[in-house]
C-alpha cells in the first residue's frame, strides 16, 4: 500500500475519483459524435453491422469522457478507481476503453484502483488475479531472446512510420495487462478465494481491497447478522482482512489487503478503524450516496493517514450542474465544461475533507 499512501501524500489529497461512465453520465455531444461517426462510417464502406459498429463508436466515447475528466484531475487527486461494470455493458469494445482508460491513467501518474469485485476459488481465483499479474503466459515465456528482440525491433519501425502515432499509437498496443494497480475483491468464499490475489499483489508490487462493510443499503442482511460470540459477519471478516495482509506490511504500517468500508456506516468505520490498525481503508459512499466529509474523517488514524476516499457521480456528473452547458455547444465546448466541472468538484472534494480532517 505505500505506493498509494505516497501518492496520497505527493497531493496532500486522500481521495479517489470514480470511473463509471453511463450513458446517462455522458453529454448529448459525445453520443450525437459516436451516432455521427456510426453513419459516416458506413457511408464508406464498412461493412460492419449498425449495432457492431455503434457499439465500438460508443464505447470510443467513454474513453474520450474518461481522459477529459482525467486530464483535469490529474493534478488534484491521486488515484481513479474504474468501475469495470460499466465497461462490460459495452461488449468487447467496452472492456478495450476500460484498459486503455487504465493505462492512460497510469501514463499520467495516477494510481488506478480497478474496481472489479472478483470472488471465486481455486484456478478461478487465479485466473482474475492475473488483474495483477499479468498475462498468464508471455511471448518472452515461449520465444528466444532474438525472436522477442525482432518483433520489438519491427513494432518500433512500425510506430515510426505512423502518422501521429503520439497520439493514436496505442491503437497498436493491446498490452499484456490491465493496467491496474489493486484490484478490489469479494471474500465470501474465504481464504480460498483470497490467497491468489494477496500472492499476486506481493509478487508485483500491486495491492488488493477486499469487501468488509459496504455502503449499499441491503448490505446489513448479511453484513449484521450476529455470530454466536455476539460479533457481526462484517467483524470477523474485518479480523480476516487483518490477518490476510499480516506478512505484507509496508513502510507506513498497512499491508497489501485494504478494506471496502461505507462511509454511510461512520459508527462502525470507527470501531473498524480502531480493530484494524494495519488494515487501508477504500471509503465508498461520499457525497451522492449520503456520506459527508465528517463520517469518514472517523475512518482515519491519528495521523490523518489510513484511507482514500472514492466520489464517482458527484465528479464525473458535475457537468450536468453547469450553468453553461447546453445541448446547442460543440463537442469541445461540451468537454471543456465536463473538464472544468470536474476539476472544480475535485477541489471541493479535497478542500472538505482536509477541513475535516483539521478538526
């Protein structure tokens, strides 16, 4: 966890902005460009079909949204948090724009928390934590030293012959990887389904969040239920996460293993806090979902350090706010208000949790 907590500290700014892009989140230009870029295209000549190529035209469009918001948070917060539902939606197409909203994020030096929720055993289990490690199997596995240096040698050719490959040449790069750097998941299953991951963040300097006391409001049906100690479902979880993360303690004093916990939930994020010394805190459920500034200055230590706090609509959605914005404005118009809404909800976000903090 120290590669976040430092990135925290370089910003002096403990929060997360989140991905999830949906249609309903995105201005009336960027679907009227991808219906546009749909027609034209097929006007000449291609042969796909209307909804195959709207849905990569579409898809196009969250990754234009992403690295405008991006762009103007860069500077602001440490880390985005992509949600990979909202990609998935979208078919192929959608989970390419998720990579490469990934990679973008981490090209211009932020963290990206890949928000995947992952729960399964054995080979499964192991199979997503490739989120964190990799392709299962690389080209450098299986070829000779001089086959992996030809094919690097023809990619770099490529690249220089390619007009504006700057700007477009990852249209070439399909990657490897996901460009995450932890990855949250589900412990229902237990330390089956938790091993893989905790193995794969410690070989590759990656970190992993696992569900403790979430923010949605059914969480309690199973979350509360009472253990015959008299302890809750999400306490004895809590004392898993703790012992999971034991070996990967870090220079700042947290592990690898991070904990979801609501801040719709700012009484038991406290008493978390205080059962999980060891344990970084991912706080969903800021601003839109309810939870205030107050409630989870609770869920940091003594020092101001502890957590990362994630706001997704009331960021990326703060356009929709704007006095400025019509439907009558260009596409870059419109993106410059999506860019400058966003910063501007960043800047509150942070200026409010650092006040509450202070106190």
């Amino acid at each position: 966890m120290d590669r976040l907590i430092d990135a925290i500290k370089a910003k002096n700014n403990p929060s997360v902005v989140g991905l999830d892009p949906k249609p309903a989140l995105l201005p009336k230009q960027l679907i009227d460009h991808a219906r546009e870029a749909t027609v034209s295209e097929s006007e000449m000549g291609n042969p796909m079909e209307a909804e195959a190529a709207w849905s990569i035209n579409f898809a196009a469009m969250y990754l234009r949204f992403n690295t405008t918001v991006i762009d103007a948070v860069k500077d602001i917060v440490p880390a985005v948090k992509p949600q990979i539902a909202m990609y998935e939606a979208l078919g192929e197409a959608g989970l390419w724009m998720y990579a490469r909203t990934c990679k973008y994020a981490q090209d211009n030096g932020l963290y990206v928390l890949g928000d995947v929720k992952r729960g399964d055993i054995g080979s499964t289990a192991e199979a997503y934590a490739h989120h964190l490690s990799g392709f299962p199997l690389r080209f450098s596995d299986v070829a000779s030293a001089d086959e992996v240096e030809n094919v690097q040698r023809n990619a770099a050719a490529l690249a220089a012959d390619v007009e504006d490959y700057d700007e477009n040449g990852d249209e070439f790069q399909f990657g490897s990887e996901w460009y995450e750097d932890a990855v949250t998941v589900n412990p229902y299953l237990g330390t089956d389904g938790i091993t893989p991951f905790i193995d794969a963040a410690k070989g590759n300097d990656k970190d992993v969040f696992i569900l403790v006391r979430t923010s949605n409001p059914s969480s309690s049906e199973i979350q509360e239920l009472e253990l015959r100690d008299g302890g809750r479902v999400y306490e004895h979880v809590a004392d898993l996460v703790e012992r999971w993360g034991a070996d990967t303690i870090g220079d700042h004093g947290y592990s690898r293993a991070g904990a979801v916990v609501g801040a719709t939930h700012p009484e038991e994020g406290a008493r978390l806090r205080e059962r999980m010394p060891h344990t970084f805190f991912l706080v969903p459920g800021y601003g839109a979902q309810g939870g205030t500034a107050a409630d989870v200055a609770r869920m940091f230590d003594a020092n101001g350090s502890g957590a990362i706090v994630n706001s997704s609509r009331g960021i990326i959605g703060a356009w929709r706010k704007h006095p400025d914005y019509g439907e009558d404005l260009d596409l870059d118009e419109a993106l410059q208000i999506v860019g400058e809404s966003a910063r501007e909800a960043a800047e509150r976000m942070r200026d409010d949790l650092d006040s509450a903090l202070r106190h």
